[in-house]
C-alpha cells in the first residue's frame, strides 16, 4: 500500500508541474485540409489583388502552446502545395494573441483557438475580403468562412451566415462541390 | 491602323488570359475534386469514418493503447463493451461477444492486415493475441455479425488489426525499435522497419517475448492442486512487399507455451509438458482499375498451423475404468500430439464505384483446408512407449462462397447497405447470410443506424472429427450455428474525437455448438436469444486527456435456458491525462459482474470483479525516446475465471499485481 501511495503522490507532482499541453488534431483531417486550403485560395476570382510581392501569404494562427501543430501545417501546405507548382507560397505562424490590424495576408488557417480571438481574426479577414479557413468547423459560429470536414465522405464547407459579408467571388463551379452549411 | 491592330491584339490576349484563368479554375477545380475523393478513400480505408458505417464499430488506436499501458491485443480487446475473456482447454483464453456461445472459439473471426487468420482446428485464433501493442497501428472490432472485409465471415464480431507495418493511412511506416521488461521474467524486444525496393516498398516487423508465469490453481478433477505453467516464449516475423497493385503480405509466428490447466482439465505434474503452436499467414494479392468506375481484385491466400503438444493428463495411479477391463496407471497417462493443418484460398471481387454515393462489390471465395500430420499417441509407461492413433476422423474440408455487398445513398443523409452470402461445404450443410442495414445521418452531430444480419459458424474440427479419447468429446452430426441478429445504434458527435453511443441488440442463436450436457460431447442446442445494450462516452474533459467510459448490459441465455460463463454487466473506464508534450499518466478500471454457470453445475456463480491499473508515461520530441511504466491490477485483487463444471472447483484464478517497463525509439 505504501508503494501505491508513493506512486499516486509521485504522479500527482507531475501533473503539478507540467502545465503546457498542445491541442490535439486529427492527423487525416490536417493532412486533408492541408491540401485542399491553398487551392481552395487560388479559386477566389480576385485572388491575384491579394497575393503580397506576387506570392500567395499564409497566416496559420494558433494558441501558445499549439506551435508544433502549427509547424506541422506549415509543413503539410508546403509539402501539398509544392506538387500543385502554381504561386510562390510563403506561410507565416503567428500566435492569436500577437494578431495586429497590420497582418493582411492572402488568407488565414484558423487552428484551435477561443471563440474570442477566432471572431477577431475572421472580422478582420472580412473586412479585408480575405478567405479564412479553421480546422475546426464549429468556429463557423466565429465567423470563420470555410472548412473541410470528414464524414461518410469528405465535404467542403461554407460558412452561409459569413459568404455575403466576406463577399469573395469564387468561381461558379465551386459552389457546385462545396456544401453551403450554417 | 496600327491602333486597330493593337485594339485586336489586346483584345486577342485579354480572351487568351481569360480562358487561361478558365483553364487554371478548371484544372484547380479537378485537382481539388480529387483531392476530395483521394482522402474520402483514406478515411474509408482506414475506418476513420466508422461512425457512418453500417456496423457496431470500435476503433482502439496505438498511442491511447501504450498510453494506457495495454501490453498486447488480448487485453486491448478487453476494453471494448460487451467483450469479455472465456478460458477452455489448455488455458486457452477467447474472446466472447455480447454473451454468444462461450464455449466455441470460432464465432469471432481475427483478420490480420487483411488476412483471416482462424485455424479450423478450432476455428480459434487465440495464439495470435500475444502480439505486443507496439507492433499494432489500429484495431477495429465490429460487435454483431459481419465484417468491414465482405468475404470474412463474422458472426458474434471481427477483430481487424492493422499493424505499423502495413499502415494504410498513406502515411510512411515510421521504423521503430523496442523493448519491455516486467514482472514474472516478461521480456521483449522488436523492430519495425521499411524501405523501398525495386520500385516498391518493403516493411517487416519481428518481435520476440517470453515470460515465466506460474498461477496457483485449486484441485483439478483428480484432486491435485498446485501450480499452473503458463510460460510462454512467443515470436512474429510481419514481411511485406507493395509494388503499384501487387501485395505480398505474410506473418509467421510461434508459441511456444506451458500447458496450463491441462488439456483434458488436470494438473500435470511435469514440468516438461509444452504446448507449441506454429502460424504462417500469406497472401499475395493483385488490384487493377479495369475502368474508370470498375476495380478488379485477385488473391491468393496460404495459412497453415502446427501443433505440437506434451500433456501429462492423467496423474500416476489413475485407475482407468474405460474401456474395460479396468486398469490401473502407475506412471499416468500422457497425451501427445503432432498435428498440422493447411488451408489454400482463392478469392477474385469486382468493386463497382458507379459514383461517389454507390458502390458495389462482388466476388467468389474458394477455400480448400486439409490436415498434414494427423498424429496423436497416449503413453501409459512415462514416455518410454506410446501408442499413436489418427488425431481426426476427416482430413479435409472445402468451402466456396460468393458473396455481394451494395451500398449506395438515399437522398443526402442515408446510406443503405445490402449484402449477402451463400457457403457451400464439402461437409456441412450449405449456408447463406443476408444484411440490411440503413445509415441515417440526421445532421452532423446525430446518427441513426439500424441492421438486420444473418451468420453462420460451421464446427470446428474438434467439435466435429476429434478421435481421442478427450474431456468434451466429438459429434459427426453437428449442424453449423446460425445467427439473427438485430441491432439499432445511435450516435452523438460531441466534438473531434469527444462522443456518446448507444448500441442495443438482439440475437436469436440458432443449433450453438457446445459440450455442456450430461454425455459431455458436442452438441446443436435450441434455440437461444440474448439481449441488452452498450453505452460509450469518451470526452476530453480539458484538451489534454480523455475519459472513456462503457458499460455493457447483457440478457438472455446462452446455453439452453441460462446465460453461462458471462457476465450482465461489464463496465470500462479509462481516464488519460497529458500531463505535457512529454508526459502522460492514466488509470483504467474494468468491472467483470458475476458469472452464472449452466443448469448442471451446482456451483455459486463466478464472483464479479474490479482491477485498476495504472501508467506513466514520457514521450520527447518527435523521434525520441518513449518510456511507459504500467503495474496492473494494482489492488492486487485475487479473480478468477469460471472452470468448466467438473474440472477445477474453484475456478481459474488469474495473476494479482504485475508491471511492465516499455521502451520504444523512432530511428
């Protein structure tokens, strides 16, 4: 007994000091948004307007303590967008809490962050008429314009309350694969 | 004029712009829309969809296992509602499913990186549950009839492990070395690893590991108590090759293992007594698109397993009534036993993909199973002599099955699944199968299942064709078992991995196999009918862990007119703390409730039972060291599993505390 004691209270003062935790992601999904993200981006009509020294700008957002999900879906963009060999890419990672009115990119990964600093990220890529896309699509409640999901199959979704406010032109056929949800 | 020419040519190449935007939306638009069908396939092929599959499906993957300090796939089978563990002859521990008939070995069927691996010896598996959590990348276990692969056929459930080696995630086999030490001399090591080769890829696992356990048993049939040697010295080898449409796949294995309790239920008092099981697993198969909408299947299949056994099973000085007149063993009598098995199959599917929302499948399965070495002996004098006889009455069985599966949409939201199967024996009756099931996906967070199945169990060879003298003996005249089962399920999506489900079921059994009658030989019982249902609810409570907890409810009976040998209630509860990116801890509490026993046995019913166990956990960076530190049934409670009636009084008692140090490194 009093070696379980020993490891009950051994376990307890690792759980003590060890405070810093990533977000978990589901490593399909990443990988399948990765994909589709930057071609997605290059679907809006106006994209060109919005490319920064003619090269598609990416900001992934993510929480303090998420940078190596975040590393990993700048890696996974890159790895997928090198086979696609259209714009030059160049992905930025930036924290939610260092987010500044100055940041315009060509669009923004929204990973897993409060409702709070979702909502400001995508007001402000509204505002700017830039796309944003977040891993999770329950953050359509924060504005967030577009997402993929994994059900039977694998679904692109719109953010229906958000698509007039952003008022990005896609074109035409991408509404016929893209499931406008609310 | 100059201004004309260039008015035209700026209009020429504004029109030359513009279709090359056209061009480039349309390109992106096609690679986007292939994109979209590339990662529906993944997730269909590696069953992260299975809330949206028409089954009762489980999925136990790699980290949470380890994490959980989960040692091997017999255990991990264990966490999943309405799966309990059964112990027969020589200490054989099967699976049992929701209840259904725990005395046969063969109505759930072991699928491994795609190959069916159940011997027809005992249409059981068992050998194979060593295999160490740490070579496994994900096990999907389907309760209820059916399988994911349309050819297997499931009856109580299907067990697929998919292993590190063969991941099927599109991701690259990470090589990986490890190692385990722990208490009762348990030791291992192994190795993953993978390379290209000649234009394809190469992957392989081995692994060995041993332990030295002895359990302390009460009076056998014979009234000799004392230890049990459950040793077991046990080795894998996974070889893989995958070139475009072409897979070798194969899996040799060996146990070898003490006798435990006995093969007819008694103590032996030699230590030298072995039980050794060989398993060779192969499979060479060949996929080609023959059209944009047609794929064609091809396999070709090799299975064999040798046995290889020492049992002392009466003690000295047994006085030996039958056949008369009646002799009396000074030196006991030992049984020994060399036999082996081949089975040879064939199997060629069509996959109709007609669109995105209907898919087809149809294909024919021939399978020809015969035994090699037929051999048994008993020997009266302590080994100096033996007499040998053939160990099976029939050497050979030949089944053929085609087989369809259709599963197509209904409006948006429901998918509907139809399938069937008709087995032809060369020695049983013929059988068929039918499935029905609907998928309703009422929005993203609520789905509906509901499914009516059918299956069939033929008898094993030892239920069937068994010539020796043994404990349970043989009958000729089995019908195969038959099963329809009804089941309805429903499913709340709380977030990413965070769900509840709720899965009741029905199963009217039809001619169970089992021995547990007054002549003790195998027999088609009435029909019997078990019921109840499953609860699962697994949450993140925040971010950083995950409670799961199940609780199975079970009703009915099993063996005409009772529920033997399972448990009505069985509940598991886990909780996994990341603690941080390197450290991790977890508790896992299983409740087995009491078992009742068949009408003939007059025994108390089996007591119920908790165990808790507890892990930690370190993991560095990416392709560092991990570390996990697990003591099991940390309480030390003393448990037992229920003996059949007549053999050991006082049960099956299982091992107290224990714990395991597991060491594994990327490279």
């Amino acid at each position: 007994m009093t070696n379980i004691k020993l490891i009950l209270a051994l376990l307890l003062l690792m759980l003590m000091h060890c405070k810093s935790y990533a977000y978990e992601y589901d490593p399909l999904l990443l990988r399948a948004q990765a994909a589709l993200f930057p071609k997605i981006v290059l679907l809006d009509k106006d994209v060109r307007e919005k490319l920064k020294s003619n090269s598609l700008e990416i900001l992934v957002l993510h929480v303090e303590n998420d940078l190596i999900n975040a590393e990993l879906t700048k890696a996974l963009i890159e790895e997928k967008y090198r086979k696609t060999n259209k714009n030059a890419l160049s992905i930025k990672l930036v924290k939610y809490s260092d987010f500044k009115d100055s940041m315009i990119a060509t669009a923004y990964f929204l990973l897993k962050g409060t409702d709070d600093s979702v909502k400001m990220v995508s007001n402000f890529a509204e505002k700017n008429n830039r796309v944003t896309f977040s891993y999770d699509y329950n953050d359509f409640d924060s504005n967030a314009l577009l997402s993929v999901i994994m059900r039977e199959r694998t679904y692109i979704y719109l953010n229906k309350k958000s698509v007039q406010k952003y008022n990005i032109k896609f074109i035409p056929l991408f509404y016929k694969i893209v499931k406008v949800v609310e | 004029m100059f201004r004309l020419i260039s008015a035209i040519i700026i209009f020429i190449l504004s029109c030359t712009s513009i279709h090359a935007e056209d061009n480039t939306g349309s390109d992106l638009l096609s690679e986007l829309e292939q994109d979209i069908k590339l990662y529906s396939e993944i997730a269909t092929e590696t069953n992260q969809n299975v809330d949206y599959m028409p089954y009762v499906i489980s999925t136990l993957r790699n980290e949470d296992l380890v994490e959980l300090g989960v040692l091997n796939l017999r255990e991990a089978i264990g966490l999943l509602p309405g799966v309990d563990l059964n112990v027969g002859m020589a200490g054989i521990k099967n699976p049992i499913f929701r209840g259904s008939n725990p005395y046969a070995f063969g109505q759930s069927r072991l699928i491994i990186d795609g190959m069916e691996v159940n011997d027809q010896i005992f249409g059981g598996y068992n050998q194979l549950l060593d295999m160490p959590i740490d070579i496994i990348h994900r096990i999907e276990v389907v309760r209820g009839p059916g399988s994911m692969l349309t050819h297997v056929n499931g009856f109580a459930g299907s067990i697929h492990v998919i292993t590190k080696a063969n991941r099927d995630d599109g991701q690259k086999v990470e090589d990986n070395v490890f190692a385990m030490l722990g208490s009762d001399s348990q030791a291992g090591a192994g190795i993953i690893k993978s390379f290209d080769l000649a234009g394809g890829r190469f992957s392989s696992d081995l692994y060995y590991q041993k332990n030295d356990i002895y359990l302390e048993v009460g009076e056998d049939r014979f009234g000799n108590a004392g230890e049990t040697n459950q040793n077991l010295k046990n080795y894998q080898l996974g070889l893989n090759y995958e070139n475009g449409g072409l897979y070798f796949k194969s899996r040799l294995s060996k146990n070898e293992s003490g006798v435990s309790y006995g093969q007819a239920f008694s103590l032996t008092d030699d230590d030298s007594d072995y039980l050794d099981v060989e398993n060779n697993s192969i499979e060479l198969k060949y996929t080609k698109a023959i059209s944009n909408k047609v794929n064609i299947e091809f396999a070709l299949n090799y299975f064999d397993e040798n046995r290889d056994l020492q049992n002392k099973v009466m003690p000295d000085g047994t006085m030996l009534m039958m056949p008369p007149p009646p002799r009396l063993l000074v030196d006991g009598r030992y049984f020994l036993v060399n036999y082996s098995e081949q089975t040879f199959a064939q199997r060629l599917q069509l996959n109709f993909d007609f669109s995105a929302s209907h898919k087809f499948q149809v294909g024919v399965q021939a399978k020809q199973a015969k035994i090699k070495d037929n051999n048994a002996a008993v020997s009266d004098d302590g080994l100096q002599s033996s007499s040998g006889f053939s160990l099976f009455t029939n050497e050979k069985r030949d089944i053929n099955t085609v087989y369809f599966e259709d599963m197509f949409e209904v409006g948006e939201k429901t998918t509907v699944q139809i399938g069937g199967k008709l087995s032809q024996y060369s020695d049983v009756e013929d059988q068929s199968a039918l499935r029905l099931a609907v998928v309703h996906r009422y929005n993203d967070k609520n789905i509906y299942k509901a499914m009516y199945s059918q299956a069939y169990r033929e008898p094993s060879w030892r239920e069937q064709y068994l010539s020796a003298p043994a404990f349970f003996l043989p009958n000729t005249d089995l019908d195969p078992e038959e099963v329809d089962a009804y089941e309805m399920s429903y499913i709340r999506r709380l977030g990413h991995r965070d769900f509840f489900k709720i899965n009741a079921f029905y199963l009217k059994n039809q001619s169970q196999i089992d021995a547990q009658n007054q002549n003790r030989t195998f027999d088609n019982s009435d029909e019997n009918k078990l019921y109840g249902f499953e609860l699962e609810y697994e949450l993140d409570l925040f971010s950083r862990d995950v409670l799961h907890v199940n609780y199975s409810y079970l009703e009915g009976d099993n063996v005409t007119g009772q529920l033997a040998n399972s448990a009505e209630t069985l509940i598991d509860v886990y909780y996994l703390y990341r603690i941080s990116d390197k450290w991790n801890m977890s508790g896992l509490l299983e409740y087995v409730g009491e078992k009742g026993r068949i009408e003939a046995d007059a025994r108390e019913d089996v007591d119920q039972y908790a165990l808790v166990d507890l892990s930690a956990g370190y993991k560095g960076s990416e392709k560092s060291i991990k570390v996990t530190f697990t003591v099991k049934n940390i309480f030390d409670r003393e448990y037992s599993l229920p003996s059949p009636a007549n053999t050991y009084p006082g049960d099956f008692p299982q091992s107290g505390r224990t714990w395991m140090m597991r060491v594994s490194k990327e490279f």
